[in-house]
C-alpha cells in the first residue's frame, strides 16, 4: 500500500505542480504543498495511538 501511494503520488504530483504553476503561477504549487503538509501534521498529531496490551510472561519465546 506504501509503494502504490509513493508511485502515485510521483506519478501525479508534477502533473498537478505543473498545471497549477501554468495557470496560476509558480508560488501556488508550492503554498498547496504546504498546506497540504500543514493539514497531513495536524492529522498525525490529532490522531489517537493504540496502546499495546502487555504480554504475560507465559506468552514470551525464549531463545535457548
């Protein structure tokens, strides 16, 4: 899933950068990118983690 967003992204962003900086001029592309970064923080941020559950002692694998 990783790799996909990656090729995607790679393969659409100049696209998109290259569009904008024609019709509107070359500090669009790059304020879109910042506020599309800005937003991608304030997400992670905001985003609760997953707290792992402790194994027992039981569940543990030894190497011997």
């Amino acid at each position: 899933m990783m790799q996909a967003t990656v090729f995607i992204g790679n393969a659409v962003g100049p696209t998109i950068g290259g569009t904008l900086a024609m019709k509107m001029g070359l500090r669009i592309p790059f304020l879109a990118t910042a506020a599309a970064q800005l937003l991608l923080i304030v997400l992670i941020l905001l985003t609760p983690r997953k707290r792992r559950q402790p194994t027992s002692g039981s569940e543990i694998i030894q190497d011997a």
